[in-house]
C-alpha cells in the first residue's frame, strides 16, 4: 500500500509535467535532420519502455500469484474438512476473510488499461523509429547520387579542358581548325551526351534533396505529434491505475487492524 502511495505521488508529477508537451511547437524555421544520436535515443527510448512494460505486467502478475498461493495456503490449513469456520475460530475467520479481501482487490484492479497504454507508447516511438530509419535512407540515396553527379561533372570538365580552350568554347572551334586550314569542327557538340547526362543527374540530385528535406519535416512534425498524443495517456493511466491500487490496498489494510 505504502509503495503504491509513493508510485501515486510520482505519477502525478509525471503526468503534470507530460501535460506540457501538449503545447510544444516546432519553432525552427528549417528543420534539422535526424542524427545519429538522435536516432539511438529513440532505440533506447522503446527498449526502456518496452522493458517498463514487462517488468509492469511481471509485478503485478507477481503481486497476486503470491497472494492466490497465501489464500491457498490459509485455505488448505485452516478451512475444516467441511469447509466452513466455526464460531470458535473467530480469529481464524478473520484471517481468512482479509486474506480473501486481498485477494478480490488485487483480482478487481484494472491493471489491463495501464499495461495496454504502455505498450501503446511502446508502439509509437517504434514507429518513430522506423520513419528516422526511413529518413536516413533517403538522405543516404541523396548522398549517393551527389557523389554520381560529382563524378559526372568531373569527367565533363576535364574532357573540356582537354579539348577546347576554355570551358566556354565548347562547340564553337579549336584552335588553327576551319575551312581556310581544311578543316571544320562538326557542328555537334562532342559532349552533348556527356552534358545530358550530367543535366539528368543534376535533375535527380534536385529531386533526392527535395525529398530529403520532405522526409526531414514529416519525421520532426511525426516525432512532435507521436509524444504530444502518447506520452501523456501514459501517465494518464498509471496516475489513474496507482491511484486505485493504493486505495484498494487501503481499505484491505483497513480491515486487518480489526483483526485481533
């Protein structure tokens, strides 16, 4: 009773504190991409969670089996054969009727909507998770395909060094080259092909980055929205849950200072 009071009283700062996140805004004018610290807080977050989750439904599955197994025993030794207590073992009747109080109360308490809002949460910051993985994903294709478009650019200037004068001169002539010297350069841009290809890949870079900076606001206003929703129904339903598991608990504890 005594630690379900205190775990109250920590749930209900809890939850006043989880309450603000509502009025949380994204204020940055340009939205920052996920980092890798970023994205290994959010890993530990759900193992943490996840682990809270277990050691929540073990605890309380703990709690009443070791309470079912006392109700057994006190039911095993102190109940006659008949299965019913004389007016001479008064005490003993009282004994067993707190120790069968126990038992109901912890059996009544709605542990299932506290354990089930945990694992919700467990759910959201998975799925958090998986849209910071999906951002790194494009920001790596992103990544690639600027690398291609270096390599491009890079072939394309120094075949124009190679062959004309300067960078501009391209399809306009080399030097000593025309008809008076018999000779005439084809009207063809040489690297035409290469400078399609290189405006293709510029295209696609383009569109990588825009995709890139898309998937950068949709994991941010993802993230803001995902813990504004979930984490205060977390401590919503543990606030509500203690609350009725220490008053349960109290009102059992009240009962036994009658037994003499």
């Amino acid at each position: 009773m005594y630690m379900w009071r205190s775990m109250h009283q920590f749930h209900v700062v809890q939850n006043d504190i989880v309450q603000q996140v509502r009025g949380l805004v994204n204020q940055a004018n340009k939205a920052e991409p996920t980092f890798d610290m970023h994205r290994q807080a959010t890993r530990d977050l759900e193992s943490a969670v996840a682990a809270w989750h277990s050691s929540f439904c073990r605890l309380i599955k703990f709690q009443r089996d070791f309470v079912c197994s006392l109700h057994g025993w006190f039911k095993l030794s102190l109940l006659p054969v008949s299965g019913e207590l004389t007016n001479g073992n008064r005490e003993l009747s009282e004994v067993f009727a707190f120790c069968d109080e126990w038992k109901l109360a912890l059996d009544r308490i709605p542990d299932t909507v506290a354990s089930e809002a945990i694992k919700s949460f467990v759910s959201v910051v998975h799925s958090i998770s998986l849209k910071q993985t999906e951002e790194l994903k494009i920001q790596k294709r992103t990544e690639t395909v600027s690398k291609e478009l270096e390599k491009k650019s890079s072939t394309v200037r120094n075949i124009e060094r190679k062959y004309y004068q300067t960078y501009s001169m391209v399809g306009l002539g080399l030097r000593d080259t025309g008809p008076e010297n018999g000779h005439a350069l084809d009207a063809r841009d040489p690297l035409a092909e290469k400078k399609a290809e290189l405006t293709i890949c510029q295209r696609r870079v383009e569109d990588e980055m825009l995709k890139h900076a898309e998937a950068v606001e949709v994991t941010r206003a993802m993230t803001l929205n995902n813990l504004q929703t979930g984490l205060p129904g977390v401590f919503q339903a543990m606030t509500s849950f203690s609350a009725l598991i220490a008053e349960a608990l109290e009102a059992v504890c009240t009962s036994s200072y009658a037994i003499k």
